[in-house]
C-alpha cells in the first residue's frame, strides 16, 4: 500500500511539474505575441506634396508611434508596380517605456498622372541597429490620391506663390517645394537672427533646438515648427 501511494504520489508530482512549466511556456508565448501586435501604430499616412503632378518628386510621409524607445529607424523602402505602391519600414525599439514618435520619409520618384493606391507596412525588432521583424506583423494603412497635370498657366502661377515645407513640425530632414534648388534659403529664429544660409532643396535640421523659426527663399517666408 505504502509502495503504491509512493508511486501514486511521485506520477502526480511529475504531471504537475510537467503542466506547470507547459504553462509558463504558453504564458510566455502569449506575452510575447501580445507585445509585438501591440507594439507601434500608424497616426497619419500622408504625401509630399499634397498635390503632385508628374514632374514632383513624391514621397510618402508616414507618422508612427511606439510605447518603447528609442524606436531608431533600421531600414525601409518602396515599390511600385502599376498605380500600386507597396511601401515597409522596420523600426528597432529599446527597452525604455515611453511613447517614440518617428516620421518616415519615402521616396517613391516620379510618377505618371493617375490614381495611386499606396499601401504602408510597419514594423519593429527588438534592440539597437541591426534588428529582425517580430513573429506578429505590424499594422499597415493604405492611402489613395491622384498624380495631376497641370494644365493652364494660371495653375502654376497660383502654385508659385506659396512656399511649401514638410514636415511641419520638424524633427530631422526637412524638405522643401515651390523654390528652385539652386536659390539661397535663409532660416530665421523667431527673434529674427540668422541661423543658417544653405542651397538645395532638401535639409536636415536635427540639430536645431525645439522652438519657432522662419525659412525664406524668393521672398517667400514659411513658418517652421522643430520639436
């Protein structure tokens, strides 16, 4: 009798060790699963400019949060086929709990005139740069908008009074339409010093302080937001 609760007990003993650590790994799993499905999010998905016509440079601006930084930007691109665009970027995320915000930037080039359908994948990797995609997808959005002609002069002479920038706000490159790469653009603070003279469509501003500042070029003034 006593051989045979002995028995009895150690069975029981093993098929509760066994359950046990059966579900810490299943535990486990979910934790992780829940993490990654939960781990960024698409707040806008947007292009540059608003309305391009076949001879813009266009790009896809997509503003992504997530709960844990410091969310660097490992790699990303675009392809399309057709008027379809698919377009990815992989994030790498740290360790600290707060929310990272990051501003993808991408170009797609010139486009024909039409309707385009734009979709956007983004996703994250554990740890500093290089990292690898999660076991979850992360979630995707899509965008539809039309590549325009331009077709009567007073168009472009409409569009040729406005300065455009993006984005606004500013963390890093800030890109810039509607005044000719070769001319000076001249960015102010808000006390109206000069803080940089610079040629060229395109800049990166990370540098800058959080503050308010002008950009000029042409005669042209734009306020500019850097956060």
């Amino acid at each position: 009798m006593e051989e045979k609760n002995f028995g009895q007990i150690l069975t029981n003993l093993l098929l509760h060790s066994v359950s046990y650590t059966m579900k810490k790994m299943i535990l486990f799993f979910l934790l992780a699963v829940s993490m990654n499905a939960n781990a960024q999010w698409i707040n806008s998905l947007s292009i540059f400019p608003a309305n391009p016509s076949p001879s813009d440079s266009v790009f896809l601006i997509a503003d992504c949060n997530f709960p844990s930084g410091s969310c660097d930007l490992h790699t990303q691109g675009a392809s399309v086929m057709g008027n379809n665009i698919s377009a990815w970027a992989l994030h790498c995320v740290g360790m600290l709990a707060y929310i990272c915000n990051h501003i993808d930037t991408i170009p797609l080039g010139t486009l024909a005139a039409g309707t385009y359908v734009a979709s956007f994948q983004l996703d994250h990797g554990a740890g500093p740069v290089p990292c690898t995609p999660g076991i979850v997808p992360g979630p995707s959005s899509t965008l539809t908008f039309t590549v325009g002609v331009v077709t009567s002069l007073p168009d472009l002479q409409g569009n040729s009074n406005l300065l455009e920038i993006y984005p606004n706000p500013i963390e890093d490159v800030l890109i810039i339409r509607n005044c000719l790469s070769a001319s000076k653009k001249v960015l102010y603070n808000a006390q109206g010093q000069v803080l940089l003279c610079f040629i060229g469509n395109k800049t990166d501003l990370q540098q800058l302080p959080s503050g308010i500042y002008y950009l000029e070029c042409e005669g042209k003034r734009q306020k500019l937001i850097k956060r």
